[in-house]
C-alpha cells in the first residue's frame, strides 16, 4: 500500500458564481419560510462559521489555529456575503482543508510503521470540546501520532496482528483521501447551506436538485441481492444479510466478509469498490431484476471468492400491524387480584387517506381501536393499558380521533403555524370509553403518540408511566422548492426543509423539546441510551402560549392517587433483582458517557474492552430474555406495568 492515493481529480471543485445564486434564493426561502423567520444577521452568521469549521474537522485533527484565526476575520460577513450570492468562504474553508488532509496523510504511513510502546500509560482526549486548535505543526503531530496508535491498540484487542492492523490503517486513510477526492461541487454547498440551517433549526436542511433527483423521478425499477454494506477499516463489509434474500438463499456470503469487486455479468471483468463511495458500490450492487451480479469477496481466512447471485426483489418483511392487543386476568399475573385489563399496543398510526377521499372504506388506526374498546365494553374489561412505547409517526386527525374515544369532543393539541396563527385542532368523537386508562411510552415515542399522551396527561384522564419523558419532537417539517428566480415559471434550484407547525399541550405548553414527562418513571435502558429532541444541537425551544378552553377530568386521577401508586411501584422495583440489572446498566453507561479521554495502555484498555464485552453480552442476554414476541410478553417490565394498572384501579374504586 502507498502512503498517499493519488487520483485524477486532485483538486476539490470550487463553487461558481451559479452557485452563489443558488445559495442566495435558498437563504431568503429559509428566511421566508420557516416558522421562526430567521434573521440572517451577525450572530447567525458567528453559528455558521463554527459549524462549518466543525463539519469537515470534528475531532481538531487537521486544521491550525492559524487557520481559524484567518477564518475567523469574516466571522461577522458571512451574513452579508450570501445575501448577496458571495460563497467564497466555502471554498475557502473546503480548499484548506483539502490542503491540511494531505499534508497530514502524506506521512501517515510513517505514523502507522512507527514502533508503538503500548506499556506506556498516556491517554488520548476524545472529546474535542476539550481540545483547543493546535497551534503549531508540530503539536499536531503528537496528537495524529496518539490518535494513530488508539486505532492500531483498538485493531490489536480485536486480534489482529500488527501487519494486518497497518494493512486495514492504510487501507481506511488511503480510502478517506481517495473520498475527499471525489467530492462533488453540489455536496460542498449543501454542506455550507446545512451549516445556516442547522445553526437555527437541527431538523431543517437544504437538499440540491442532484440530491433530490432520486425522488423525483419515482421509484427505480431496479432490485438488488439483500446485502447490508458498511465502511469499516478501510474494506466494504457485510453487516447484514436480508433473510430470504438471493445472498441468504445462496448461503456463500457471511457477516463480515469484504467485498473487494463487483461486476455487472460473468466473465466481465471487476470493478475495484475499494476508490468508490459506498452509495456508489450500492448501485453497482443494483440492477435489472432477474440478472446476475458477481461479487468479489475477501473471507476472513484471506482466500478470495467470487459469488455470482442472481439480483431479484428483497423480500421486506411485512409492517406489523399498527395496533396489537388482548385482554389479560391479572390473576395470572399477581396473586390475590381478579381484574380484567384490556391491552392496546398501537405500533403506529395510519389513516388510508387514498381511501378516504375516494369515499370507500379505509384504514383507520383510530378506527380499529374504538371497535377493540367496544369489544372490551361488552366483555366488562376493567381498565386498559394503551402501550405507546416505540410509537414516532402517523398522521395527526388519527390522534385527535384516537383522544376524541376518552376524552371526547374537546382541544387535543395546539398548532402554532406563526406568531399570530394559533388553530386549536379539537376531536370530533365521542367518549366512548369511561373506564380507567394507564398509558405507556418511552424515549422513542414521538409525534402523533405524543400527542395523544400529553392529552391523557393534561385532562387528567388516567395515569401515565414509563421513561421519564418522551422524544420531545414536537414540530412538523415540509420540503419547500427554491426557484430559480421570482418568476413563476421558473425551474427549481434545490428544496429546503422548513418547519412550519410547533404543537403546543392543550395548557400551553410546548410538546417540542421537553416532550411529556411521566406521572411514574419506570428504569430502564431505552430512557438513558435514546437521544431526544434535547440532545440535538440548535434543537428549537417554545415559550408556552395561552391555554386552549378545556375542561379536566376530576373523577380518574389525583395526588394523592399518584403519590401511592408511586410509593407502591418504587418498593417493588427496589426489590426486583432484573430492575437491579438495569439500574446498573445504566450507571454504567453515564460513567462511560462522561469518560472525556481512553487509555493508550494495552492492558487497561484490554481491561476496558472486556468488561465493556461482558456488559453489552449481559445486557443483550437480559433484552433476549425479557422479549417473547408476544402483544405483551410477560416479563419483568409488564409485570410491573400490571401491578401499576391494578393498584391504580384499587385506588381508584376506593375513591370514589
């Protein structure tokens, strides 16, 4: 292997004054259209720059600070230039950087050869933020040569020997210039336009019409083999085979192996993936159904195969059903009790909106729940669980319909589409059920299934429990074309995505960001390892607005009901020896969370790497066990969400 890849397009593209143009018309769109109205000002301007620096040099590897000091002279004009179409910045910054990444993989080969003492005890810092730039070449040579030995000590614990630990180093900085090499002009401006808006807003961003061109045509007749493909070290690498997929059917191709080149029939000759990006080698892949493809491939004892498979349509698995459910005897559950709780597990919402503007029966999430409680009606259910958790899409009328059945013909949810623009979005249903409601979610609840459990919560309708909030993603995103020019009949240059809808609780209180908390938190793994709308840079916040006319519940819920149910649910989880699993999972984690630098001695990081194994092969042998498949399996969680529901049942009967 060389030290350097050299290829026939050497230099980035710059951006042209087209360019500019474009970038002009998607900054007033951003301006215009979002919901905030952004102003493209001084400070904006400071966001950008910082997170652009960011973008192509997360971890202070390459750039010095005199370049960010030469950088930061046009802080404050950044703002200025695009309004008026100026991108030179871009090329500026993607031009430097090309300049350092060369400088710096010009001799990393001489990094990777040289003899690394790993009995030494010296730490590498992996959180940048701790890291100021570099001032001198030669500082940051000392941190490449740390940086370099980490990713050889981390190839040595995965039992690799050193010739074959620099073969996969080589390969993977060779293939990342080779990479850089291939950039194209459009990528660097999405990259400059992204850093504006997500300097506002983490979930806006600006797609060009070479990105966007795959949706636009519509679906590509075309099928592929079932193979999940990764970078890893330098090779392409099989992650996932598609179970009955032609890779599956064919049973040669394995986890981990590498493909090292594919061509489209047999007897052609290969093309080498090792220069390509990987989207690239996914369409090399891809082709006419019914034809073959042949894989080059690398197995881990170093013979070299060819695999031809023969490429067809990939056999996705089926969607679940949207919404699962049973009734369950607590009897069977705790001894002592004799209470029937009606289990409604909604996966997703739907709404068949084809159908329904057609006139013909259609699909309806909220539909097929209100006929699963008439069910539960008549055969005396006492009390229901509606299990949220893992629930993030569908259609917002399916939440006011599904909340309309408890709390019948009122507010659901607020809808802010501008300052001055605040539609209260009310059920058009009646109640129809009357009995006691425990509503579960965790940290991956979002959209739609947030709305109908803030409603739960905030009309006091039942009691609400699991992680200790949910996603908090309470904005609704559209793609929204920017023209070429202000004339109607011009073509587009590209699309942004704005958000133009924050949903506001029926009291005010925004959904976005702080997401709905828990009457009763219940430990568990999803509340610590899911990042929230909170975790997201720039993740946008609301001020409350007024309340919506509503009038809570004063018969289901009350302090007193919930401090007990609390008291009971805490004494047992205490006692519960798989809480105590997770309880330790969890400490666990936000030690390793908070560590800001790693070992670059062998046998502390040896030490490391095994207790980390035995902790993840712990926790994958407790999340195996604790899942049967089932609507709702009966582990240690829906045992205590079953005592939960009973105790609030009992309570509740006691009350009235």
């Amino acid at each position: 292997a060389q030290d350097t890849t050299t290829s026939p397009k050497s230099q980035s593209p710059l951006l042209t004054a087209e360019d500019g143009r474009i970038a002009q018309r998607a900054v007033e769109v951003f301006s215009k259209r979002h919901l905030v109205h952004p102003v493209v000002d001084d400070a904006l301007s400071e966001k950008l720059m910082d997170h652009f620096i960011r973008s192509w040099d997360p971890q202070k590897l390459y750039f010095l600070q005199i370049d960010i000091s030469e950088f930061q002279m046009q802080k404050t004009q950044l703002d200025d230039q695009l309004l008026a179409g100026n991108v030179e910045f871009a090329n500026t910054v993607a031009q430097r950087f090309q300049q350092r990444l060369t400088e710096r993989l010009q001799r990393i080969g001489e990094r990777i050869d040289a003899d690394h003492d790993f009995t030494v005890n010296e730490s590498l810092t992996t959180d940048a933020t701790q890291l100021n730039w570099a001032a001198t070449s030669e500082e940051l040579d000392e941190r490449w040569l740390k940086q370099v030995k980490y990713e050889l000590l981390l190839l040595k614990l995965k039992g690799y020997d050193d010739a074959e630990s620099r073969l996969r180093m080589r390969r993977y900085y060779e293939r990342t210039q080779s990479l850089f090499n291939q950039t194209e002009r459009y990528e660097i401006l999405e990259r400059y336009l992204n850093s504006l808006t997500k300097s506002v807003d983490a979930h806006a961003e600006f797609l060009s019409d070479e990105s966007l061109a795959p949706f636009r045509i519509g679906p590509v007749r075309t099928s592929t083999v079932g193979l999940k493909l990764i970078e890893r070290d330098g090779y392409i690498e099989v992650e996932r085979i598609i179970p009955e997929s032609a890779a599956d059917i064919n049973g040669r191709i394995v986890k981990g192996d590498r493909i090292l080149g594919v061509a489209e029939k047999p007897a052609s000759e290969f093309t080498d993936v090792w220069p390509l990006r990987l989207d690239d080698i996914i369409e090399l892949v891809r082709g006419r159904r019914d034809t073959v493809v042949q894989l080059q491939i690398l197995k881990e004892n170093g013979v070299v195969e060819v695999c031809s498979l023969n490429r067809s349509s990939v056999p996705y698995p089926n969607r679940p059903n949207p919404i699962s459910s049973l009734v369950l005897d607590s009897s069977d559950w705790i001894n002592g009790t004799n209470l029937r709780i009606g289990i409604v597990s909604i996966h997703a919402f739907s709404r068949d909106f084809v159908g329904e503007a057609a006139k013909r029966k259609f699909d309806s999430t909220a539909r097929d729940v209100r006929l699963l409680l008439e069910q539960f009606n008549r055969e005396n259910v006492d009390a229901i669980v509606l299990d949220l958790r893992g629930n993030s899409d569908g259609p917002y009328a399916e939440a006011l319909d599904l909340c309309g059945l408890f709390v019948g013909k009122q507010p659901v949810v607020q809808a802010e589409e501008s300052a001055d623009s605040v539609t209260s979005c009310e059920s058009e249903v009646d109640v129809l059920w009357q009995k006691s409601i425990v509503v579960i979610f965790d940290a991956t609840t979002a959209g739609s299934a947030e709305v109908v459990a803030a409603a739960i919560h905030d009309y006091q309708r039942g009691i609400v429990i699991g992680d200790s909030k949910t996603t908090g993603h309470g904005t609704v995103q559209s793609f929204i074309d920017v023209p070429v020019s202000n004339s109607i009949f011009s073509g587009t240059c590209g699309a942004i995505k704005c958000t133009f809808t924050a949903l506001f609780r029926v009291t005010g209180n925004s959904i976005q960001y702080t997401g709905v908390t828990s009457n009763i938190v219940l430990l568990s793994l999803s509340d610590v390892f899911t990042p929230r709308e909170e975790d997201l840079e720039n993740a946008m916040k609301f001020d409350p607005i007024p309340p919506a006319k509503y009038t809570p519940f004063k018969t289901y819920i009350s302090d007193s009901i919930i401090a007990e149910t609390s008291k009971r649910s805490r004494a047992r989880v205490l006692d519960s020896p798989d809480f105590k699993i997770v309880e330790d999972q969890i400490q666990r984690h936000v030690t390793r969370t908070n560590e800001k630098s790693v070992s670059l001695n062998h046998t502390d990081a040896e030490s490391r790497m095994k207790d980390l194994k035995a902790k993840e092969d712990l926790a994958k042998q407790f999340e195996s066990r604790q899942n049967g498949g089932e609507v709702f399996p009966k582990n240690y969680y829906n045992t205590e969400v079953v005592h939960i529901a009973t105790d609030y049942i009992q309570l509740l009967k006691a009350m009235l």
